[in-house]
C-alpha cells in the first residue's frame, strides 16, 4: 500500500457499501495476504467477511471496518512493496 493510500485510508473508514480506489487497494492487500475474493472496487459481503477475518487473526476489533489500528496491522503482515 502506498504512503498516499494509507494517508488517504487513515482519514476515511472503509467499510460495508465503501466503493472506488481504496476499496480495491483494500481488496488487493487481503488477496495478497491469502483471502479469496474479487477485487471490483464494491465493499460488499465477501470484503467484509475477509476483513473480519483478518481482524479476529490479528486481535482486533471484527467489526469489518477498515480503519487506523486495522490499516497499521495489515502493513505490518504484507511483504514490503516498494
């Protein structure tokens, strides 16, 4: 995830409805990470069932939406990306 996507992603929530680039940046970085699911850009049931997911593995809060704490842990489980 860029510096810019992540800046962008700390001041809005994504969550169930969210649509557009961070959507699908957020779809493409669960994939990458071993979710299955279609990166459309849509954040409909199988994004938020994947990020709750992630969200129980890693000890946060599995309310399914993309947030700070959530954002700073998946950058800490991706292999660096320049």
């Amino acid at each position: 995830m860029s510096s810019i996507s992540a800046k962008r992603n700390l001041l809005q929530v994504l969550k169930f409805g969210s649509f557009g680039i961070g959507v699908s940046q957020l779809q493409e970085n669960l994939s990458r990470l071993g979710f299955h699911l279609r990166i459309d850009g849509d954040f409909g049931f199988a994004t938020e069932r994947s990020l709750m997911a992630f969200q129980r593995e890693n000890c946060l809060l599995a309310d399914g939406a993309f947030e700070p704490k959530t954002l700073e842990m998946m950058r800490r489980k991706l292999p660096y990306q320049d």
